[in-house]
C-alpha cells in the first residue's frame, strides 16, 4: 500500500479531479495507518462513489497522464484496504484496475507496489504459485532500488515457503534483510518509506514461523511486535501468538493473550482478527495440550473477537 507520510496533506480544488483524487488517497491511507482497513472501509466506499470505474464509463481512455496516474494510486490504495478488510475479491478487482491505469499512463512504480500487494494476496489466499508470477513481473531491465527490492524477496520468501522451499525461502527472507541494510537511495519510489527494519523483521520472524523454526521465528516476531508503528502492524502479534502456540511456548502465549484481549476493540484488520481467532479456536480445542489457564485466557479471547466482529459488521458498515 502507498502510505504518504502525514504532513503532505492540502486543501483540494473542487475542480481539480487529480487533486480530489490524491486527497481521497491521503485520506484512506491516514484511517488505514491509525485505526485499520475495516474502519476505513466507510471513506473507503464515499470514495468509490466519488470516483466511479473509469473503465466501466469508458473516461479512462480520455484521461490525460496525470489523471491516470492518480486514479491508480487510488485503486492500488483501494486494494490494499480490501485485502486487509478480507474482501480479496474486490481487492482483486481494484488491483487490476490499478494495473491497468498504471500501464496507461507507464506508472511503473504504482504497477510494481500494485503487483506487490497482490502478491501478497494471493499467498494469503492460498496460491503460492501466484504470488510468485506476481513477484515475478516486478523486476524489470535495471536493478531495483534496495528497499523495493526486499520487499519483493519478501513477497518471494512467503511464497516458496508455503510451497515448502525452506532452504530458499530463508536464504530469500535473509538476503532481504541485506537488501534492507544497503539503505534507501533516491532510487527508490515515493511510497516505499514505510519499509523499515521492524517491517522486515516482522516478516522474516512470519517466514521462519511458516518453516517452523521456532528459534528464530519468535524474537523476531516479538521485536516487530512490540516496535511502534501503524495499525496494521498488529497482524505481527497475531502472527506471534500462533508461532508460541504451535511451539508450546505457553507462559509467552498466555502472557500474550492477556495482552491482546483488551487491544482486540481497536483491531481493524480482518486478517489480523482471523489469524487470532484460528489461534484461540486450536487453544480451546486442546491442540498441543495447552495448560488449563491459556485454554481459558483462549476463550476470553475469543469472546473478544466475536464482540469485535459484530461491531465491525454492525449498521453503517
């Protein structure tokens, strides 16, 4: 997702459709990074109203550059939003008109961030083969910048280690890490500030847990954890729950529990809220003889979940 940093905001023209549209892009992108995809979904679809498919009125085709290029930022921010929200089906369908308002203008740093995002996409959606095309039309003639760069070795390393690649998958997740220390250049495109050391970690702690190598998966994970940051980054104390869950590290697992319980209100990421509720649901199960009192710090989490899941599906939304 392209997350503009927050004193770029302005006033916009009324008049002047490629200003509205960055404004609308400024505007997600601030309720995305403070509150979450699903409390964005509102804005979300005032958007979508205001900015209607160019391709379904046939404007795209008369557009000048500019205009098209905004449009895509906006869809590609769309997308991301719809992933989070866990709509991957419309979040497919912004991706692809992301792309292809990006190809008419020749954005190529939106079409690769777009690709990037699908990507990850399809590797949560169970299509590692998939995300490895997507992380495949990335690369083009010249190198890429450093930071563009580990992400799509990330993106990579999710998706060959759900296809079970686990030599490759940490030598891919390793080699991002590298990538990250080369540093940032006046290469790299606008959007990819948010890529920092904690993001990194946060992923290569998430890959190592999807290999089961329990050791290097959990401080990692912790580190990204607990670092500040933007909303959805709480997808990596999910992600950090379910690693000490499967390795039976149960002290950590409740500790992390009775942490996120009163955090879960202000979750508003629908893959987050997933990932802790299939979390609590193998606790209470029973699955790895969890102790008694993390069965029950799993069933207070999971009435949290079902009481923020009502609230996000609640009037207006």
């Amino acid at each position: 997702m392209r997350r503009a940093p927050a004193d770029q905001s302005s006033a916009t023209a009324p008049h002047d459709p490629v200003a509205a549209a960055r404004s609308a892009v400024r505007r997600l992108v601030a309720v995305d990074a403070a509150r979450g995809a699903l409390a964005a979904l509102p804005e979300l679809r005032a958007a979508a109203r205001r900015f209607p498919d160019p391709f379904a009125t046939g404007a795209a085709y008369r557009w000048d550059a500019d205009r098209r290029a905004a449009a895509a930022e906006l869809y590609e921010v769309m997308g991301w939003i719809l992933f989070d929200a866990g709509l991957h089906r419309h979040a497919r369908r912004a991706n692809r008109r992301a792309l292809a308002l990006a190809g008419l203008c020749g954005d190529r740093w939106t079409a690769r961030l777009v690709l990037l995002n699908n990507s990850m996409l399809m590797s949560h959606t169970g299509r590692p083969r998939a995300a490895l095309e997507d992380a495949s039309r990335v690369r083009g003639a010249r190198e890429l910048p450093a930071l563009v760069d580990s992400l799509l070795l990330i993106r990579r390393a999710h998706a060959v280690a759900a296809l079970g690649g686990e030599r490759e998958a940490v030598r891919l997740v390793s080699r991002a890490e590298s990538r990250f220390l080369d540093g940032a250049s006046a290469a790299d495109p606008p959007w990819a500030w948010w890529i920092d050391h904690d993001e990194v970690l946060g992923h290569r702690g998430w890959v190592m847990a999807r290999l089961g190598r329990w050791d290097e998966a959990l401080p990692l994970l912790h580190q990204a954890a607990t670092a500040p940051g933007p909303a959805y980054r709480r997808l990596f104390a999910a992600h950090l729950l379910a690693a000490c869950a499967r390795a039976g590290a149960w002290r950590e697992a409740e500790r992390l529990v009775d942490g996120l319980v009163p955090d879960v209100p202000g979750i508003g990421s629908a893959r987050t809220l997933g990932t802790l509720g299939a979390t609590a649901t193998a606790l209470l199960r029973g699955t790895g003889r969890p102790p008694a009192a993390l069965r029950e710090a799993a069933g207070r989490l999971r009435e949290a979940l079902s009481a923020a899941v009502a609230g996000h599906s609640g009037p207006g939304r």
